[in-house]
C-alpha cells in the first residue's frame, strides 16, 4: 500500500484518526439478539471490543455507535460505559 510501507508511516497516519464510527449489531456483537418473554432485548458484545472503545475514548478519541434496531436499551447503556 502506498504510503503504509513503514511502521512509522503506519502510526502517524492511524494518530491523525479522531474519531471512529461503527455499527454495533454484527461488529461490536456476534448479531445474535434474545428477546425474554416480556419482550426485553439482549445481545452479547465482546469484551476485547469494550476495553479497545474504552481505551479509544480514554486516550481522546471520539466514538460514534449507530444502530438500526431503533433506541436500543442495550444499545444506550454499552455506550454509556465507553
């Protein structure tokens, strides 16, 4: 890859990323979505991913979740703990 032919090149460019924007069902989870018999919603995320968005905002960066199921309950509180 042009310009990607060097660690260095590779870390100055990946510093100037400020913000990262990811879909949540299918990347931050496995796609899988239970609902219980009240109609509650659940989904199971990864931790790795968790401690990298941690990380990620800790260290500055800004992180966007966009989901398409709607005002996700699951959705609101995973973000919360970023």
């Amino acid at each position: 890859m042009r310009g990607w032919n060097s660690w260095e090149a590779c870390v100055d460019k990946i510093k100037r990323i400020r913000l990262i924007v990811c879909d949540v069902d299918g990347t931050l989870t496995d796609g899988s979505i239970f609902i219980n018999e009240k109609g509650e919603e659940a989904k199971l995320y990864s931790a790795h991913d968790g401690l990298a968005a941690n990380m990620w905002v800790k260290w500055g960066g800004k992180l966007a979740l966009i989901t398409g199921r709607g005002e996700s309950g699951t959705v609101q509180r995973r973000a919360k703990e970023t």
